[in-house]
C-alpha cells in the first residue's frame, strides 16, 4: 500500500510540474532508416481575425537521438493598456500535434495535470507571457509525411473584450535532409 501511495504522489509531483522552459537542442532519426533527417517547423499561419492578444510559436530543430522538440508560444500584449485575462485551470496553454487530414493526433495537456482553480491575471502593456512545451520523441517518431503541423491554443479568456483572446496558431513540421 506504502508502495502504491508513493508511487502516486510522485507522479502527481511529477504531473502538476507543468512546463518547464528549455532551450535545449535536440536530435532525432527517423525510424528504420539510416540517414539523419531534420524536423523543423515552417512560417507561422494565423487566423488574420482581430484578437486582443498576438501568438508567437518558437520551434527548435530536433535531430537525432534527443527525447524531445522544445517547443515555446509567447503571447504579447500589443495594447497600450493592460489587459485582464481568466483562466480555469493551472494550464495556460496547450499545443497540439495535428495530422495532415486535420485530426488532432496528441495533446501536450493529455500527459500533464493542473490545478483546478480559476485564476486571473493582467498582462500589461508591451508584455508577454510564455509557455513551454516538449514534444516527445516517441509522438515525432510516428510523423511520416509532409503535412504534419503543431497547433498552439492559448487557454486565457479575456475578460473585458467580445473579441478572440489569441487566435490558434499552427506551424507546420518539415523534414529537412
């Protein structure tokens, strides 16, 4: 029992840690073949609707032999005004793996946990917040086509405006040889 009780609240420690920035390079190789290829991200595609807040994806290249792609969504406030967001859990943001028939293939929030309490916060003007994200290796390992494409979906709500918060933004995965 003292087994299964630790065991629990470990991966409960391990869960609620969320994001954790990385700026770490990775590698990869594409499974059952002998040459190195690169997975990289290409331009940004936005819905071009008005939205109080503006995305921004950062994707780092992964190669061979890495557990994982970094990935990081920043979100900025370009109004000269703070702007009051709500969100209803600890999770700030989410970023999916979308295939190239537009089904949604993996979650990042899928293998994570988070609090669940309402919380608000106002990004000021000119600021930023960021989330960060780890796609792991064994979820690129099944990307074996062009048309794969990250999804980013900001989780706030504004609270003052009928507008968009953030409007998804995708970036599509490339091989590179």
């Amino acid at each position: 029992m003292r087994k299964i009780f630790g065991a629990i609240s470990l991966f409960a420690l391990i869960g609620c840690a969320g994001a954790v920035d990385s700026d770490v390079k990775a590698d990869y190789v594409k499974p059952n073949i002998n040459q190195i290829i690169k997975l990289s991200a290409g331009e940004a595609m936005q819905v071009m609707s008005q939205a109080v807040l503006h995305g921004h994806l950062d994707v780092v290249p992964f190669y061979q032999s890495a557990k994982s792609m970094p990935v990081s969504l920043t979100v900025t406030n370009q109004a000269e005004h703070g702007v009051a967001i709500q969100f209803n859990s600890g999770m700030t943001a989410d970023l999916w793996l979308i295939d190239p028939k537009g089904r949604k293939v993996w979650a990042w929030s899928e293998t994570m946990m988070f609090t669940q309490a309402l919380r608000k916060v106002t990004i000021g003007a000119g600021k930023s917040v960021k989330a960060s994200f780890n796609v792991p290796a064994d979820v690129l390992a099944k990307i074996n086509t062009k048309g794969y494409r990250l999804q980013a979906k900001f989780a706030g709500k504004a609270l003052e405006s009928s507008l968009p918060t953030m409007n998804d933004l995708s970036v599509e995965l490339l091989f590179a040889e």
